[in-house]
C-alpha cells in the first residue's frame, strides 16, 4: 500500500525589521530565498505535486521589502570593493559573514580555508573571496541550475569584484522570484498568525501552567483581543499577497489551547495542526492516532496532528544519508497507516543536505505519495477531541516561551509596554511596533535552552520594538 503524506511545510523568519532605520539586522530572509523558500516550490511544481506552504505574514512583508530593493548591512558590506573596506567593516565580515549550517561550508575547499582564518583575515582578496561563499554557498538546487553559478563553484577562490557583483544581482532575482513562485501554489497556501506569536499565551499566559503547573504564578498577560488580531490581520496579508483566502493556519509553534481553537472556528478557519503530543494529551472519543482528522467539539475546526517521528527524520536525521534510501526509509515507515501528516520547518533543513535536498526532495515527490492537507482532509476518517490539550509541538507545553525566568522577565517586559498601549487608547501607529514584540522568537533565545552567535542583535531587536511602541504610545 502507498502512503499518503499531507505535506506541510513552514516557511518562517523572525521580523528582523529595526524600526528605527527600516532595515532587517539580519540577512536570513534574503538567504532562505536562495535555497528552501525557491527550491522546495519549485521541485513540487516540476513533478506535478502539491504541498501545503504555510506562510508567516511578517516573512512576506520582508520578502516584498526585498523584492521592492530593500537591502540589509551584509549585503551592503559584500557590494563594496574589499580594497575599500573600513576596519569597522572589516570586523563585520569577520564576525558574520561565517554563518549557517557547516554543511554549506564542506563544498569548498576556499570557504574552509576562509573559516580557519577568519580572526585574521584582512587582504582584500580573501575578503572578496568570502563576501562570494558566504551568498554562494546558500544558493540550492534551483540556483545552481545556473551556468553562471556552475562557474563560479569551480573557480571556488581568486574572484573578481565584477564576479562578486553579478553574483549579488543573481541573487536578488531568486529573492524577488519568491513571492510570485508562492502564488502558483493557489489554495495549498496556509498562514500562521501576523508576527508568529504564542497565542495561547497572548490568551492568557497563567494557561501555561495547565501543561505546567509548577510555574510561578507571577504571569499575567492577558489579551485575547491581540490574539485575534494577530489572526485576522494575518490571514487578511495572505489573501493580499496571494489572492487566496487560506481555510487552514499552523499556529506559531504549533502552539494550541481550547480557547485558540475556538477562535479559530469563530473566525472561520476549518482545520488546524499541530504535534501529536498534544493529540496523546488531550481528551478524545477514540485511540490518538495522526491518520485521523480531529474535531474539536462545539468549535467547528478540525484539526490535524503531525507524526512527529518522520517529520523530524527529515529535519533532523535524512541530511547525512544518500537521498533515494533516504526518501525510500521514509515511505517504509509511513505504510503502517494509510495517511501519514508530515509537517516541519520549511526551510532550515536543507541548510544541512550537501545538495540542498535535491535528490531526497526529487524522489520523495517521484512516490507519488506527497499531497497537501486539503487533498487530504477529505480522506481521513473523522474523530472527536472532547477537550484540546494546551501545548506547543515541542514537548506539548510552553516552556521555550514562559519556562525560564529571562522568559518571565521578558514578559514582564512586554506587560508593562502593553498597559502603556491600552491606557493610550490603543494608537494605531504603536500597534505594528507591539505586534512585532509580540512574536514569539525573542522568546526563543531568552533563557539557556537555544544559544547563537546573533543572540545579542534578537535581544536588541525585542527591547527596539517596545521602546517605538512606548514613543508611538507618547505621541499620541
């Protein structure tokens, strides 16, 4: 028996937008457009193959700031003549412009030569050499399609800055190209909330304490109306951008509480997804079992829940093999039931793939087996949950987020901002600057769980945010 494998794939960036200079304080957005957010589309249209790209709102305004010439300091930095670089410059490329996953690194033998010398690296040549590798080693399956592109992987070191140029311009054209790719998806487009919050915490963060219960009670953020918010406005710049008006959302984290689910139907939406954890913890009529559509009583959604085992070989485990035993080991596991929901990240794993996930990407959409979630819904057989578990996909509670005290500070943090912007009337022009903070990727980094190298430039982006809505509050 074949498997059938509802694909959903999350496309999500953090707004990296500074509000006071308009410009994103990381490149990541540009550099996904190079490889997951061009590759993966484009693969699944070629073999005829529908999947569910799940969209953050806040990522599509940053691509189209890109597609419209927005620019960012690394690209800045790379576009100068080496000769002309400054020492502050100089320092820059030294401290960031080695960055993604090692994988991208081992096909050149230059770009590890570079890494091992970075502290010291000065000659304009050398710094040539890395403004190129640290764009070119990015670029996936479709942008190496380039004959262009082909060449400059063989030269590998000693590059001309008119190389480096062209190579920039390249570049630009797949960013712009993204958004038009993700409009030939039509109705397989879902959407997570405006700013990829954690609604069941901008519900009301003492509902952590559910999947939690020894927290601290010393939370009291409660705001359902920004979680609507986030909700309507989100789904509302989906259609904008896309021309469809998306029946489905992957709330960020796959964050999930009875009162988001009955939103969800209040607003309309008609299915959901998460992890199975919550599925095994919530309340239902019937063995937990992700070949099942859930309906989630007097709420009218139907929800969805992925298997966490193979969504997480592909993202974590399928990079080191050969890609064809790789998507073959996939489909094995999945024949134990007739429908297998798949869903992950749609752009950091192949970060970590040689090829990008060119030959595991190409045979997986070969089987046959791939579809989207509204392809799928109609198949799977229908069961009830009587009461939803409160969780996100990790771990089924939301200890990422509001387990740690540096959590909890911050959340303080964003409480004292957010009673500002209710005690002045609820400006409009705070509100994109509150919205903002309100995401949940500060979140991410505060406490010891995640670390990186960029962990300063998201505590600064999150204390930025508070302080526009707190002079958006003032102005009024």
């Amino acid at each position: 028996m074949r498997p059938c494998l509802p694909l959903l794939l999350h496309m999500h960036q953090p707004d990296y937008i500074d509000p006071v200079s308009g410009e994103p304080v990381m490149p990541w957005v540009r550099k996904h457009a190079l490889r997951g957010y061009t590759d993966v589309p484009t693969l699944a249209l070629e073999a005829g193959v529908r999947f569910t790209c799940n969209v953050v709102p806040s990522l599509v305004d940053q691509l189209q700031r890109y597609a419209e010439g927005g620019t960012d300091r690394w690209e800045q930095i790379a576009a100068t003549p080496a000769e002309s670089l400054g020492s502050a410059e100089v320092a820059f490329m030294r401290s960031r412009f080695v960055h993604g996953h090692p994988a991208m690194r081992r096909v050149s033998p230059r770009f590890r030569a570079l890494e091992a010398q970075i502290a010291t690296l000065s000659h304009p040549q050398d710094l040539r050499d890395l403004a190129v590798w640290s764009h070119l080693a990015w670029i996936g399956v479709v942008g190496r399609r380039s004959p262009f592109v082909q060449s400059l992987l063989r030269q590998d070191a000693h590059f001309a800055h008119a190389q480096l140029t062209d190579l920039l311009a390249f570049c630009r054209e797949l960013v712009a190209g993204v958004l038009p790719l993700w409009r030939r998806m039509g109705a397989d487009i879902s959407f997570t909330p405006y700013t990829h919050p954690i609604l069941p915490l901008l519900i009301n963060t003492e509902h952590a304490r559910r999947a939690m219960p020894h927290l601290p009670d010393d939370l009291h953020f409660a705001y359902p109306d920004d979680a609507e918010r986030h909700i309507v406005e989100g789904r509302s710049r989906i259609e904008a951008a896309f021309g469809v008006r998306p029946s489905g959302m992957w709330p960020s984290e796959g964050s999930v509480s009875p009162e988001v689910a009955a939103l969800a139907g209040r607003l309309g939406l008609r299915w959901m997804a998460t992890d199975e954890g919550v599925l095994q913890r919530s309340q239902r009529d019937a063995p937990a079992s992700t070949a099942s559509a859930w309906e989630v009583e007097q709420t009218g959604l139907t929800m969805i829940f992925r298997d966490r085992e193979l969504s997480d070989r592909i993202g974590f485990v399928y990079a080191s093999w050969q890609g064809k035993a790789a998507a073959a080991d996939l489909l094995e596991r999945a024949s134990v039931q007739p429908i297998t929901p798949i869903i992950l990240d749609g752009e950091n794993p192949w970060e970590s793939y040689r090829d990008a996930g060119e030959d595991f990407l190409t045979h997986l959409f070969a089987s046959g087996a791939v579809c989207s979630v509204e392809e799928a819904l109609p198949q799977m057989p229908r069961q009830r949950i009587t009461h939803l578990h409160s969780g996100s996909w990790i771990n089924a509670n939301f200890a990422i987020w509001a387990g740690d005290a540096a959590d909890r500070a911050a959340w303080r943090k964003l409480l004292a901002v957010r009673k500002v912007y209710e005690a002045a009337g609820r400006p409009a022009a705070a509100w994109p600057h509150l919205r903002a903070a309100e995401g949940s990727d500060w979140f991410w980094w505060f406490g010891p769980e995640h670390r990186s190298e960029m962990h300063d430039l998201f505590e600064g982006l999150f204390e930025a945010h508070l302080q526009a809505t707190l002079a958006a509050c003032r102005r009024c």
